[in-house]
C-alpha cells in the first residue's frame, strides 16, 4: 500500500512539471510567433497539444492503476475469485471421492451377497470348505486353510481346507506362528514373501510358489474364533482386504450354526 501512495506521490509530481513545462513551452512559442522569428507555428503548436493530450492520458492511467481503494478491490475480486477456484476443484474432488468410495461399498456388498450365497447352497461340502472353494471363487485365491478354535481349551484346529497338496496343517494356539500371531492380536495380515514352509500350488502343468498370503482372524464376542489363511499369486488390493474385513463378522454365525448341528 505505502508503494502505491509512493507512485501516486510521483505521477502528480511529473505531472505538475508537464504542466510547467507545457505553460513554459507554450509562452516560449508565443513571444516567437508575435516576434515573427519562427515558421511552421501551427505545427509546432500542434505537436504541444498533443504532448499535452499524451501527458494527461499518462497521468490518468497512472493515477488509475496507484489508486489504493480500487487496488484493494481488485486484489480482494481476485483473493475471492481465487478462493471459490479453489472450493469448487475441492467440491469436485470430494463428489469423485464420493462416488468412488459409493462404487467400493456397492462391490463390496455385491461380492460379500455373491459369497454367502454360495456358501448357504446346497453343495455336499461341508460349511468351512465351502467357504474356502467360494473365497477362491470370487476373489482369486489359489489355496486356503480355516482353523477354528476348539470349545474347550485354548488350540485352533485346521477345519477346512482348499487345493492343499502334501503335508497337512497343524493345529496351534495363541501366539504360535503366523496364524497364531493374528489369532492372539485379533488383527488381520498380510505377508509379501511367503516362506519356504509354506504353501505350493501343483497341478497337471507343474507346481508354483504362491507369492502373497492373507491372514484374517474371525472375531466373535471379542475373541478369535477362528482364523483363515489364504494364498494368492496377485497381491490382495485394498477391495479385497476390504471384503474378507466385511466377511470376518458374517462368517462366524454360519461356522457357529453349522458345527452346532
């Protein structure tokens, strides 16, 4: 602001001295014209006028653009324009965030209702390994294990399985390995680098080493009531962990009933 009362200190100075100049300029020309020692008088005072004309434009643009009021009415025009911008990009931004996350819970519901239902058909396999053969259906993975926890006592034993080959799981409690680890913190996991003990997928074209391995627990009550394994040559993404999340609630009640009977 203290910049712009400068210039404006400025302009009105130079214009003053115009002014003097112009008032000066102009006596001169006169006492020669009346003197008649001077041609072309016309032209000359011509070309005042239109130093004049020029000079007065110059000041008006100056005194115009050094006018502090209206400076601070633009640059507020401009801080508001800017900052509408600004809320509408961020209006636009949470509306595609909406949306998105909207079309994330719509698959996940759609898949978590396609799961269950295949679980509660009427196939011959019993409830844990039909759960398994639906999870490897619908999102992809290649072997599975559900352990659940026995009544009495504190040990999870393997009640289900899908496309094991060799040597069968072992039972384990709290605390013991992997399984046991996410069993004990009642918190899911997901493991990059799957060790050597673990799971190999065989068939007619030879055998492979899955390279991902999600652990979820299944949570009844506060406690584990049992914990899933599964193995996956593409890393689970976050729709997925999103779903066996969904499922980790629904799955109890189905395991519950079917042992039960």
């Amino acid at each position: 602001m203290s910049n712009l009362s400068k210039y404006r200190q400025y302009s009105i100075m130079a214009m003053v001295i115009m002014v003097i100049s112009f008032v000066l300029s102009f006596a001169s020309l006169w006492n020669s014209v009346v003197t008649g020692k001077i041609k072309y008088t016309g032209w000359n005072i011509a070309f005042i006028l239109i130093l004049f004309v020029a000079g007065m434009l110059l000041f008006y643009f100056v005194y115009q653009f050094t006018d502090e009021q209206k400076a601070e009415e633009k640059r507020k025009k401009a801080y508001e324009s800017g900052k509408a911008e600004i809320l509408n990009e961020l209006e636009k931004r949470n509306q595609v965030e909406k949306e998105v996350n909207l079309t994330g819970d719509e698959d996940i519901e759609k898949t978590v209702s396609l799961i269950l239902t295949g679980i509660k058909s009427g196939r011959s396999l019993k409830t844990a390994n039909k759960i398994l053969a639906n999870l490897s259906k619908h999102l992809g993975f290649v072997q599975g294990i559900l352990y659940i926890k026995e009544q009495s006592g504190e040990l999870y034993t393997p009640e289900g399985e899908y496309a094991l080959t060799g040597q069968k799981p072992a039972a384990f409690r709290k605390g013991e390995g992997l399984a046991g680890q996410v069993a004990e913190s009642k918190t899911p996991m997901v493991l990059y680098d799957i060790p050597e003990q673990y799971f190999t997928v065989e068939s007619a074209l030879g055998s492979s080493k899955p390279s991902f391995l999600l652990l979820t627990p299944l949570i009844f009550e506060n406690e584990c009531y049992g914990v899933i394994e599964l193995s996956a040559f593409k890393k689970p993404d976050d729709l997925t962990r999103k779903i066996m999340q969904r499922l980790s609630a629904e799955l109890v009640p189905i395991l519950h009933t079917s042992f039960a009977a």
